[in-house]
C-alpha cells in the first residue's frame, strides 16, 4: 500500500512539474515596448523635471549629508564588481558567437539566426545585449534587401518575409529601449523606411504596417500593480478585485476569457485556506467540470501545496479524510452534500471552487443575483447579522486573438470575422457580445468603411468619425495594443451605428468587400489523399511559424493515421538526407570510429599481455575498467552532430523543439510512456502526438505535458485535448478542424 501511495506521489510530482513549468516562448519575437515610447510623456517628463531642479538639488544636498553605512557601501560595491564580472564574462561570449558566426555561410541567414537567438538568452548586461542586437540587425538587413530583390519569391520563401519583417521590428523596438532612444521617428527613420518598403516615408504608412504584418504580437503596457500577495505574477485590476474578495470571504463569481487569469483566483482560496490559524482543519473543495481535469488539477495543488490533496470521483477515491484540499466532480459533491455521514465533514467547507460554472450561463449577472438570493435566503435560515456579498468581476477582453483561416493548396486565406455574416442576420441579431477584431482585422473593416465614402456614412449615422491612425496614434512610434483595442472600438462603434440604423445596402457592400478571398487558386476540398493532404498542412504552419499547433477530429482511428502519416514523412526524409546530402559527412564519420575501434584493440592487446606477466587476476578488474575509459574517451571525440548523423534523429528529421525544452523532464515522461506505447513514444521523438479517450494514462500525461512544453509541435485529437487546453494555459498558435 505505501509504495502504491509512493508511487502514486511520484507521478503527481511529474506531471505537476510538467503543469506549472513557465511556457516556451519565441524569445526571439518578444517585443519590447520602449520606456521612452510616449514622447509627449518625456516632453511633459522635462519640463517637470527643469521646474524642479532646485527641488531636486536641494534634495540631493540634503541626502548628502546622511551618513552612508559601511555595510550599504559593501553591498554597492560587492553588485558593481558582479556587474562588472559579468559584462567581461559576455564580452568573451560575444567573441565566441562571432567565431561561431564567421564558420557560417554568407547565405546560410537562418544558421546565422539561430546561433544569435540562441545566445541572445545568456546576456543579461544591456551594454552586451546591445552589441549582439546590432549583429542580429545586421544580417536581418542583409537578408531583407536580399528578399526584396527577387522579382518572384517562392512560398517558402514570403514566409520567411513575413517572419523576418517581424523579427526585424521585434530586434529594432528592443535596441531603442536599450539605446534610450528618444526621437525614435528620426533616429531609426532609415530602417522604418527599409521595413515598410514604401517612399517617402509616412507615419500613416508605418502605421498601416504595424497593424498589418505585427498584428497580435502588438505589445501592451503592464497595467497591474506588484502585489505581495501574489509574487509570482502582477495582477491587473480586475485581478486584485478576487483577491480582495477571497480576503473578506465573499462568493465570487468570475467571467474572462480563457487563459486570462481566472485560475489565479482558485489557487490564491486554497492557499487562504492552508494558512488558516483559526481553522487548522478547514477544507476547500475544487469541483472539475470533468473527471478528465481531476487528476491535472491534483497534480498541480501537489506540485504547488505539497501532498495536502484528496480525489474523489465515482471510480476512484484517495485521502478524503485525511486532506486540507479535496479535487471532485459536480456529481460527486452532491453526494457529500447530502449524505447523513458528511454532514459533519461538509461543515469544514471554507471555500468551494466551481470550476467554469461561468459557461454554464449566457448571463453572468442573473447567475449572481440569484446567489444573491440564496446567500440572503441563508442569512435568514441562519439568523446571521448580514448576508455574504457576492461579487460579481467581469473581464471580457481577451489577451489571444483569434485569427480565421482558409487552408488550401499550401496557403492561408484569412477570413474576416464580419465577412462571414450577411445583412439580415447583423440587421436581426447585432453582433455577438463577445465580438472582438485583432489589428489587421480593424484596419480591414475601416478600410471597407472608408471605401463608401466616410461622408455617406456620417450622413447615415449619428456618431463622430473614425480617426486616422496618425491622428489616433501619433506621437507613439509603437502602436500599443491596448489603445490599438480602444481604437477598434471606435471602429465597431461605427459599423454598429450602420446596424442601428438599418442600413442594408451599405452593410451589404461592407460583408461582401470582408468575404473570404473566392479565387481560382482555392479548391476546396482539395483532391488528395488524408495523409498527403495533412504533411501539406503541417509543412505550411512550419514554413509560416505557425506551431505547435492542434488538428481536431471526431475519429480516433483518423488521429492516429494522421499522426503515422507525419512521422512517417520525417522518417523517410530523414532516410533520404543520409544517402545524400550527409552521405560523405557519415562515410567519413564511420571510417574514422573504425580507426579508432582498431587502436582500441591494439591498446587492449598491450594491456593484457602486461597484466598476463605481471599482475594477478584482480589488478586485470583494473585494466578493464582503464579501457572503459578510454572508449569513454573516445566517444567524446564525436561531437552531438556527429552522433545525431551515424545514429540519432536529425534536426530536419523532427518537429520537436529540441532545443528549448526541459531535457530532464522530456526524458522522464518519454521513459515513463514508453513501455505501453512505444509508437507514440516514436512518434513524439518526432514533434508529433495522438490523443484520445482510448489512449492509456501515461500515454495521455506524455502527450499533454510535452504538448504544453512545445516538444511535442503537432497533435491529433479529439475532443478530449480541448477541456484540458482551457485549463493548462497552453499558448497554442494554430487549431485546425478535420471534418473527416
């Protein structure tokens, strides 16, 4: 029983390690939004600051006289020389990745990327970090004017263009943040130029591209406050509403969107509960919407609170008694609640946690006011001073856009969510509630507006017109996206007006201007095979950036195939890259391991004829483990590349990121899945996973975790992946809907 608990704990570890684990980003791609990005703010910043230099003097005056102590000026002393340490330190790095960067073809560009990004991490010193950032600026110029040469570019290669113009942006708003760039219009107007390709040089241009090609990866302001509370992550205002709330012991009913946060909330009451000194055996209850999030939620209270969990579901039970935390199941707490035998256990309750009862409603505040009711109706029964107040927190903007595709014939055609609606039903139904439009699909939608002639609109419609951007965003040289989403307000207000208004003729030309592109070049469906068709589509998402990424179907045999048609595809090419184009490197490779297998025997057969004279059979032990090392040594002769080509997987062989992942914990999960699922083992070593209701437990804990991780780059599901996606904080890019 105690090693079944044992390793019960032990697989929690895992896969609450797997959970909690801070997801892999495109570190690449961060944009930074500068400090010196409002240059009206540093203006007014001045003129505060030359009114108040006698202010400041004085005060400086004064804090001269205050007696520094000793120990303050070790400290100061002991950071700067860590500094100082630390720049030397990069200083050697940045030789190094310059050494590494001369070994590289001139027209090997995504080589050259991949050495810097993958130093960019190690340099913490701005001084440094600036100087490689030059060096990546550098060839990311050569490379564009390279692109921009060519008369006819290939798919693959607009991909790499479209990549590269925002990987360019991303290097050029990180070097003003860093250079304190203050004018940033006339310092870097050049390379604006350069970037949006289009003379002379206008604001209104360069805003036009920023909504256009940077889109979602617009970066927004931190608008929260550092709250002790919660260290690890700073919580907007909406946030610091629940955690007032759970500190005055109110019900709380929370409606956002997915992956904003919501989360927090639960684990912020159990932590409440945990460090209760008047209740030592207070409990709170997680109620999962499905038996499938027990266990992940489990395994993260484990990872974060330690063993103080217990399950309770209708197949399997654990520790309820005994825990601080039961994780159960909407059926399974009305059990308790009504069974005689609880009752007594059910007076612990502290704090009960309905996970996505939000969705269960189209009404959030009818769902509050009538707990309302009931926490009145309860004051009453109980005879208590007042009843508990039920605060409702509404947070409807989402942090992820979701852009709309067609795929076909190896390319993407987006939709426009408005495009997709016709007259009678804006006219009748309005848009949804939680209608929102990203960037790009803001500036399409104004464009179709302003097409029909701003003033036939504003004749039609009583409200104020839309702005241009350079009228709305200017001083900024960076759109923020927050005032880029206060913008698209200002631009659905209008469209909104038009509905009011019933204009059908104009809302016509706008839906059919916003349709999805209907041309020659989209055949749909397409006439292939599934499994040719599916590589098609995977190719493209890994041309265009578009991983990790999910494919739903309702068939779990066509998962599978899928899933086989993909790895199978790498294998084969992997297959044909070593019979040709690493044909000599392995030939070479392999005539060398046997020159070394050759020397080996001959230093053994030394060896042992001395040991046969003049050592007995024990000091022979020795001699054997003296080989051992030297055919330790040996293999160290071959560098990682080299062992990848003669036996492991080649990076073009793999969607896996291999790179950025916990290497540790991708081992212990492929060793712990391998023995029952040994394909899928093989398939995921390949970046590409299956997951249903039929796949074991293991099986689905590896597929999840190393999904969440970015190992794993492609899975095939049903429905099953989805609940759990809503719950892991998984930024996943691209879904994709099979109907089979």
């Amino acid at each position: 029983m105690n090693e079944s608990i044992s390793y019960s704990y032990t697989y929690f570890t895992l896969y609450g390690k797997s959970l909690t684990t801070r997801d892999v980003r495109d570190n690449q791609l961060q944009i930074i939004l500068p400090t010196a990005l409002m240059n009206e703010e540093i203006n007014t910043d001045r003129k505060d600051s030359a009114s108040g230099d006698k202010k400041k003097q004085k005060a400086k005056g004064q804090s001269k006289k205050v007696y520094q102590k000793k120990a303050e000026k070790i400290i100061e002393e002991n950071k700067q020389r860590k500094i100082n340490k630390c720049i030397i330190n990069e200083t050697d790095q940045i030789v190094h990745v310059e050494d590494l960067l001369k070994q590289i073809p001139f027209d090997n560009y995504s080589a050259a990327m991949e050495i810097i990004d993958g130093s960019l991490s190690k340099f913490k010193t701005s001084v440094n970090r600036l100087e490689l950032l030059k060096r990546k600026f550098h060839l990311q110029r050569q490379y564009l004017q390279t692109l921009r040469k060519k008369n006819i570019l290939t798919n693959e290669e607009k991909s790499k263009l479209d990549y590269l113009q925002t990987d360019y942006f991303a290097t050029m708003t990180e070097m003003a943040h860093l250079e304190n760039s203050i004018d940033v219009f006339s310092e870097k107007k050049k390379y604006m130029e350069e970037l949006i390709n289009d003379l002379p040089f206008d604001q209104e241009k360069w805003y036009r591209f920023q909504m256009e090609k940077i889109n979602s990866r617009l970066p927004r302001y931190e608008q929260g406050i550092p709250d002790s509370r919660v260290p690890d992550f700073i919580p907007d205002n909406w946030q610091i509403q629940f955690l007032d709330a759970v500190d005055k012991r109110q019900s709380i009913i929370i409606v956002a969107p997915t992956a904003s946060g919501k989360t927090y909330a639960s684990y912020y009451a159990m932590n409440k509960v945990l460090k209760d000194r008047d209740d030592p055996n207070g409990i709170c209850v997680y109620i999962a919407p499905t038996k499938a999030l027990v266990n992940q939620v489990a395994a993260t209270i484990h990872y974060k609170f330690g063993a103080v969990f217990g399950i309770f579901t209708r197949d399997y039970r654990t520790n309820m008694d005994g825990c601080r935390i039961l994780v159960t199941i909407p059926q399974c707490m009305q059990i308790l609640l009504l069974s005689p035998n609880h009752q007594r256990w059910c007076q612990r309750i502290k704090y009960a946690i309905f996970d996505e009862i939000h969705s269960t409603v189209s009404n959030g505040n009818e769902l509050c006011d009538w707990i309302e009711n009931i926490e009145n109706q309860r004051s009453k029964l109980f005879k208590t001073s007042k009843p508990r107040r039920v605060c409702f927190i509404s947070h409807p903007e989402r942090i992820a856009d979701l852009n709309k595709y067609l795929y076909s014939n190896r390319q993407l055609y987006p939709i426009h969510p408005i495009g997709l609606m016709n007259t009678k039903q804006l006219i009748t139904r309005g848009v949804p509630k939680d209608f929102s439009l990203s960037p790009y699909e803001t500036l399409q939608l104004n464009d179709a507006m302003n097409t029909l002639s701003i003033s036939k609109i504003e004749n039609e419609i009583e409200s104020k017109p839309v702005p241009t951007l350079k009228q709305y965003f200017s001083p900024d040289w960076i759109i923020e996206r927050n005032k880029c989403n206060d913008y698209s307000r200002l631009v659905c207000n209008q469209f909104h007006g038009l509905i009011n208004n019933k204009e059908n003729s104009i809302i016509n030309s706008i839906t059919t201007s916003l349709k999805p592109i209907t041309s020659k070049d989209i055949h749909y469906p397409e006439s292939k095979s599934t499994s040719l068709l599916i590589i098609d589509f995977i190719l493209t998402l890994k041309e265009k950036n578009l991983l990790p990424c999910i494919v739903f179907s309702d068939n779990r045999l066509l998962c599978e195939n899928m899933a086989t048609s993909v790895a199978e595809y790498f294998e084969n090419l992997e297959k044909n890259l070593r019979k040709t184009k690493y044909k000599d490197q392995i030939e070479l490779l392999k005539e060398r391991l046997e020159t070394i297998k050759n020397a080996q025997k001959k230093i053994k057969s030394k060896k042992i004829s001395k040991s046969s004279n003049k050592r007995n059979h024990e000091e022979e032990n020795i001699v054997e483990l003296e080989i051992t090392e030297e055919e330790k040594h040996n293999q160290i002769l071959l560098s990682g590349l080299e062992q990848q080509l003669l036996n492991g997987i080649l990076d073009e062989g793999t969607l896996a990121n291999r790179h950025g992942c916990d290497r540790e914990l991708v081992d212990s999960l492929l060793e712990r899945a391998l023995w029952e699922n040994p394909r899928l083992v093989g398939y995921m070593q390949r970046g590409v996973a299956y997951h249903h209701a039929g796949l074991n437990n293991k099986g689905r804990v590896a597929v999840e975790a190393l999904f969440r991780n970015r190992y794993v780059q492609v899975v095939f599901s049903t429905a099953t992946l989805g609940m759990y996606l809503t719950k892991c904080k998984m930024k996943t890019k691209t879904y994709f809907s099979f109907l089979s």
